[in-house]
C-alpha cells in the first residue's frame, strides 16, 4: 500500500512545483541576454590572465636579482652584508609589482 504524500508546511508537492514552475516563467532570461552574460564573463576571465602576465616578470626580475646577489658576493664577501641590504630593498619594490598586479586581476574579477 502506497501512503499518500504528507504536505510539507501546509503545501502539496503539486502546489510547490507549480510555484517553482511560475517563478521561472515570471523572469525568464532570453538566449540573447545569457549570451551576452557568458561574453562577459569570458571577458573577465581573459583580462585576468592578460594581468597576470606580470607575475612572470616578477619571478624572473627576482632570479636575476638573487642570482646577481649571490655572483657579487662570492666576488667580494667584504661588502656581502651591503649587497644583502640591497637585494631585500629590491625584493620589497619588485613584490610590490606582484600585489599591485594580483589588484588589478582581483578587481577585474570581482568588481
């Protein structure tokens, strides 16, 4: 014997699917409107690469400058400490090129 289907919070399940189905039809989206939503999105996603682009910059910015740190101090360990100096101040100013690009792609994204 099948028991009949008890109504959730005083609604049959007709009545729920019947609501569902008129919230859809008060508001569709038409093919054109979604199609321009995915071109947007599709948009965001390819300017977000292109800015991270500077990201590779930055890797290779920071391997020559550490690989020149370590080159200059195994020619002259006397001013090793000076060079250590200067290689943390150029650390700090090349990161700062990655979070201001990790920004732009952040508000590209979500703006």
């Amino acid at each position: 014997m099948v028991a009949a289907q008890a109504p959730i919070l005083g609604a049959s399940p007709s009545a729920i699917a019947s609501g569902i189905r008129a919230q859809a039809a008060a508001s569709p989206m038409t093919l054109k409107q979604e199609r321009a939503m995915s071109v947007l999105a599709a948009s965001k996603m390819v300017g977000a690469g292109c800015a991270t682009i500077a990201l590779a910059g930055v890797g290779a910015g920071l391997g020559v400058m550490f690989g020149s740190l370590i080159n200059g101090a195994a020619r002259n360990p006397n001013i090793a400490k000076q060079l250590v100096g200067y290689a943390l101040l150029g650390f700090a100013l090349t990161e700062s090129i990655a979070l201001f690009s990790l920004l732009v792609v952040f508000l590209i994204l979500f703006a």
